[in-house]
C-alpha cells in the first residue's frame, strides 16, 4: 500500500518549505519529489495506490500535544485510549503524552505497558506516557521512574497537583537528570489557591467566585527555577498562564537555566471575562486570567519563551461539569481544538506558519525525543492541514467521550485535513 | 407597567425601575402585617418551596411568613431533608420539584450561581434568598426599602458599609444596589476582607473607620464571622472591635439622623456596641419587618401577574 500526497506545501521548519509530492510506502516516507517529477500515480490511478490530492494545503511534521488525560484506566466514563486517541487523530495530532493521574496511578510499569499494549493494539495516534515522579502522585515518595523509563515513560510529572516538598522536588530533579528524563511541572501553590475555583480579579468578585490568584502559579515556577539552577535537571513546566511566570521563565533562560514550557489554547484565546452564566465549561486550573495575562502569554509565544502549545486535553463528563461552578471538576477537552485556535495566531500574523510548526511538532518532539522530520526514510507521522476550513465548533461532532469545552459555537478557520500515523491513515476529513 | 422579570436572581440584572417598583409595591404590602388577620387573598392555590441549602433561620421565616400572609402553600426543604445528602444533582432536585408544579422556587445555596443555575432549567420563578458570596437581593432590597422609608430617598446618600466585603453576599448586593438608585457608598474592611476590584461595582474603598463613616447618613455593619476565627483575616474579634468597631465615639462623625443597619445576626461588642445597636438610630428591627413586606412584594410580583415577558 502506497500513499501518495500531492499538491501540497510541505512545512518542516529549517529543512523543507515548497511545493512538494511525497510518497509513503512500508509506513515510511519513501519519497519527497518536485512537483510533476516521475512519480507512482502520476499518470493516474495505480493499483494499491492512495492518491491524496492536497492543494492548498499545508503539510507537516506530525503535530504531538505532550499534555493530554486519556483517563484509562479507570475513568473510561470520561474518555477511553481508544476515543482519546481518534479525538487526537481528528485534531490533527499523530502523538500524545498521556498524563500519569489515570486510577490507578501511572506510577509504575505495569500501568505504563498497559497504556502502551492498548495503543498499540489500536493502531491510531501514538502515545507517548508520562510517569508519576512520586508514588499515587502522593508527593511523599519516589516512583520507580527508571523501571516506568524502561517500559517507555518519556517524562514524569504528578500533573494535577503539585509537588509541595521542596527537598523532594530537588532530589527527584537530581535522579531524574542522571537517568535522561525531564520533569512536566505543574506549578501551583495550593496554600495559595485556598480553595478557588477561578481567577481572583473583578470578575470573581462580581460572580461571588474564590479566586486564585497569579502568585499560586509564579511562586511555584520561580522555585522550581531555582531548583533547576542548582541541580542543572530539565525542568518543563506545564500550561503556563501569567504574566508573572511567562516572566520568570524568560529571564531564567538567558542566564541558561535548563527550563522549557508549554501553554494552552485557552490561555491565548479566552481570559475571565469571558466566564458566562457560571458555565463550568470555562472552568480549569490553572484558570482563564486576564488580558494583560493573555498578552503576555502571545508575548511569550512570540519571542520563544513559550516553547510550545499543549492542550491540556482534560475530559469530564456532564455529571462533573452541569453543577455549581465551584463544585464543578477542574479542565475542558482540547485536542479536536488546540490546531484551530493555534492558527488564529497565524491568521492574526502573531506567529509565522513555520513558529507555529515549531510549537505544535517539532519542539514537542525534541522535548520527548521523537522523530516527525519529514525526510526520506523517516516513519510516515504527518499532518495535512487545510487552512482555509471555516466551521463553527460542534462538541456534538467530538470524537472525545466528553464534550467540556468553552468553544462551542465559536467561529474557527483551519482544521486537519488528513493525519497519518506511521504511514497509515488514522483519519481523514469526510471519511470518518 | 407590568414586572417583567420571572426570576430575581441578583441586583445587577434589576433596572432602577425595577428596584422601584418593588420598593413601592413592597410599601403597600406592609400594611396587611398590621391588621388583626394578616392574611389576603391574593396568592391563594399558589406553591412556593422554600429550597434551603445553607442554615438559615431568620430568611426562611421572613419568606414562609410572606408566603403565607398571600395565602400562597409554603412548603419548605432543608439540606437535610433533600435527596442532596443521597447525592442527587442541584439540577435533578430542582427538576424533580418542577415536576410538582410549583410557582416560585425560593433558593439558598452555598455555591454562587446556584439560583441562575437552576433558573434556566425551571419553569417555576426563582428567587436567589443567598447564593455563597455571590448575591443576597431580597436583604439588599429590604435594606433599600427601610432607607427610603426613613430618609424618603436613596439618591445622594452616604451609605457606609463595614465589615467582611470579601465574604459577603449581602455587601456585594447593597453595593450594587444603593449604586444603582445614586447613593454614594463607602466601604470599609480590613484589606484581607476586601474583594479584589469590588470598587467596579460601584464603591469607594475607604483607608479607615472614621473616613468611612465621616458624615455617613446610613451605616451598615457586617456580622463578623466568629466561625472564621481560625481563619487568617484578623487576628482577633478585639482587635477587630478596636479598628472597626461601630461604638458610641465613632458614631459622633456620622451625619446627624444617621441611621444603622445590620442585616443579622449581630456579634454584640464586636462590630457593633450594645448600645449603638440599641440606639435611636439603630433600624435594625425595623429591617426584619421590612422584610417580609419586600419578600410580599417579591412573590406577588412575579406569581401574581400573568405571564412573564422573559419566561421561557
């Protein structure tokens, strides 16, 4: 079975951008031809040949968003491997990290070969797992990081809380340097979130809502900066959303400190204003700030302190979400949406085509060290992007098990058009 | 002109003529309390349920005895006595008392948002009798009613209101709402007890006691919370006294005929001296009366009429 993609723009920043055909066969990139050169298919349909026909379309470096809750095992009520990975597929995304606060806990490897078994059977996007640093992400003990590396965790990360004990911080920073493997840091100081459910500014003040103020996420990223400093680990730090810690992060990397970090759609597209009627589909930690927080988040992007865009995929179903806003579960769904509102900021000429490239595959791949180059030999993980698609936001068209987005009914230009894994198609706009 | 709104969820979304309309057909209501049969017609084969999700002793009796003087059935549910505590949603219970056809839901809650919560989701009108630290509209209203009564106006008053902003449903509603009908209102805390722009809402953040009330027409404190003592807002309930304490002293820079409110229960000796509370100007009884005028004037206007123009 060959794939023969044509027409398109071929995008891999600082290696390919023109006009070009690229053939796929065995689940490898066999070959990047000039348009019109002799290639299968040229002279119309061959058997066993699957003619993509791509003009006016932009194709890349298979997208991964290192930060997504899969929820199995043990919240399949939420959303399965199996519908995780076609709401991935249908973003746009040929990889995924898998966050570790699964029940039980990925926290050792027997729960990370599960995940893996499970994605592999599937055959769709590929998943990438993450580790917990502590054991039950309890923050009290190390999890057996080396053995979960061995069975293929590429970070670690006690996502969805932090990890309060600053000694045990700096020693799971200093194991986790000799064995090669960074820390996803979820920066939050929960002393200081006292309990908030959105961000502290005027809008919580006028809902009557507990805020969470800035200083939860900066006080936690400035520690965690300096505990980098010292042991010279990897830091990454997760959905970073103030101004304060875009900041923080940008003086730190010119004095060379070892520090990388992602931000989220939401963050560069919706602030707390725009908290409607208690919707607790506009609830998530950290929370919608505000637009000067926003600004400073675009600023971030712009000039690299933002390394890359992660969707903080987090599903839950309408039991958790339809209820008070302050009882209602922390987190939207993000995948079938992070490439969209990403584009907005080519569209609005904040970030080229090839930075934005860089944010959503490339960088992303360097962090976990996976391949999406796309050069002769290299596995068929790609991503055909049509960026002139204008549609409306549907959650009831959501491959995810759970709809808990803020988006609905916003007008998006930009979707994924085809995403190829390993030389397969995993899916297809119109063939779904 | 007819009410038009079905539910009264918070004062924001009341227009000045609105508030009006309420006030005086809450005036008029307060009469049928002093007659030897206090009860009318008016509601009669009317259902109200009294929703109550937070203790509450002095609201629930002020709407139960509104309720009944209009001959409206009251029934009222408590937190205990609601399938809640067997884990059923705030949105299945109030379906599940839609199916019963009520006409008003009275809704106290814990969660800011709860009433608009289930506002969208029934056809009953819902009134908000405090929802967490979000919106508290019948107490702002009557507060409004007993200024109007005893100075004949809101517009151009000082209103001077003391005491935990940050965790006051009440605040926030009077704020709002003395606002709205031109008052100029003063607020005073300590700076842990001050809601981060609460100035937007229509109030001047004053640095001490004394500035707060310096010529104040009306001064309103707010019950410290001794169930916060453990918390980190103030060090202690005499400190607290000692800086914003209302006491006889202070009580000479307000404006002559001041008068002083207190939506209760009240901590004796702690924002508020005895004998202050005990004062000429003192109308915080007068309040509680008041309020069961305004909570009249609230069902009528809403089940009273005929249909709503925003229902839906």
């Amino acid at each position: 079975m060959q794939i023969l993609i044509k027409g398109a723009r071929v995008l891999d920043p600082g290696s390919i951008d023109g006009q070009k055909d690229i053939l796929i066969q065995d689940g490898l990139i066999h070959a990047i031809v000039d348009p019109g050169a002799e290639s299968p298919g040229v002279n119309g349909p061959e058997p066993g040949l699957e003619v993509i026909d791509a003009g006016g379309m932009i194709l890349v470096p298979g997208l991964i968003d290192i930060h997504v809750h899969l929820r199995e095992p043990g919240q399949e009520y939420k959303e399965t491997i199996e519908t995780g990975l076609q709401a991935a597929a249908r973003g746009g995304f040929t990889a995924v990290c898998s966050m570790p606060n699964t029940v039980p806990v990925n926290d050792n490897s027997q729960v990370t070969q599960f995940i893996l078994q499970r994605a592999r059977e599937l055959g769709l996007s590929r998943v990438y797992p993450t580790g917990a640093i502590t054991r039950g992400s309890k923050g009290q003990t190390l999890a057996e990081i080396y053995d979960m590396q061995q069975a293929g965790i590429v970070a670690v990360t006690d996502d969805g809380r932090p990890l309060e004990n600053s000694n045990l911080m700096r020693r799971a920073l200093e194991y986790c340097k000799g064995l090669d493997i960074p820390i996803f840091v979820h920066a939050e100081d929960m002393e200081l979130v006292d309990g908030g459910s959105m961000n502290e500014g005027q809008t919580a003040t006028f809902l009557g809502i507990k805020g969470i103020p800035n200083a939860a996420e900066s006080i936690m990223v400035v520690r965690d900066i300096a505990l980098s400093e010292m042991t010279g680990a990897r830091v990454h730090f997760c959905h970073i959303s103030t101004r304060e810690s875009v900041e923080a992060i940008r003086k730190a990397k010119k004095r060379g400190v070892n520090v990388t970090c992602e931000t989220a759609p939401h963050y560069f597209t919706l602030t707390d204003e725009d908290i409607k009627d208690y919707n607790a589909n506009f609830k998530m930690n950290p929370p919608l700030r505000s637009e000067a927080d926003r600004q400073a988040v675009i600023e971030g992007l712009v000039d690299g302190t933002i390394d890359l865009i992660a969707s903080d995929h987090a599903p839950h179903s309408v039991v958790e979400k339809d209820v008070e806003f302050d009882r209602a579960a922390f987190g939207i769904v993000g995948l079938e949406t992070s490439l969209p509102l990403s584009l907005k900021l080519v569209q609005d000429k904040k970030l080229t085509m090839e930075a934005l490239v860089d944010k959503m595959a490339k960088t992303p791949a360097r962090i976990i060290k996976a391949s999406n180059d796309i050069k002769q030999g290299n596995p068929a993980d790609l991503t055909l992007i049509d960026p002139d698609d204008t549609y409306v936001i549907d959650p009831s068209t959501f491959k995810s098990r759970s709809r808990n987005t803020p988006f609905a009914g916003m007008k998006v230009r930009g979707s994924a058009f085809l995403t190829v894994v390993a030389g397969k198609i995993v899916y297809q706009r119109g063939k779904e | 002109m007819r009410f038009a709104k079905k539910d009264i969820l918070d004062i924001e979304s009341l227009d000045p003529l609105e508030i009006s309309m309420i006030l005086d057909t809450a005036q008029g209501m307060k009469e049928i309390s002093e007659r030897p049969v206090k009860k009318v017609p008016t509601l009669r084969g009317k259902t109200i349920v009294l929703f109550f999700q937070e203790p509450s002793t002095r609201t629930r009796l002020s709407f139960d005895t509104a309720a009944k003087r209009l001959s409206a059935d009251s029934l009222s549910i408590s937190k205990s006595s609601s399938s809640i505590v067997k884990g059923e949603t705030l949105i299945d219970t109030a379906k599940n008392l839609e199916a019963m056809k009520p006409d008003v839901i009275v809704l106290r809650h814990p969660s800011s948002g709860a009433a608009h919560l289930i506002a969208g989701r029934v056809k009953a009108s819902v009134i908000n009798a405090g929802d967490g630290i979000h919106a508290h509209p019948s107490q702002a209203l009557l507060d409004m009613m007993s200024v109007r009564e005893k100075k004949g106006k809101i517009d151009g008053l000082k209103i001077s209101i003391i005491g935990d902003i940050a965790h006051s449903r009440v605040a926030r509603s009077d704020i709002a709402g003395f606002s709205k009908m031109g008052a100029q209102v003063f607020i005073c805390a300590p700076p842990t007890m001050i809601p981060m722009g609460i100035e937007k809402m229509g109030c001047t953040v004053s640095p001490n006691m004394e500035t707060c009330i310096e010529g104040a027409d009306v001064i309103m404190m707010l019950r410290i919370q001794k169930e916060r003592q453990g918390n980190i807002l103030f060090p202690t309930e005499r400190e607290y006294a000692t800086l914003f304490g209302l006491n006889r002293n202070r009580l000479g820079l307000a404006g002559k005929d001041v008068l002083i409110m207190h939506p209760g229960p009240m901590n004796r000796g702690v924002e508020i001296s005895s004998d202050v509370a005990d004062s000429g100007g003192s109308i915080i009884l007068e309040q509680v009366t008041n309020g069961v005028a305004l909570r009249m004037a609230l069902f009528y206007l809403v089940a009273g009429g005929g249909r709503h123009a925003d229902s839906h």
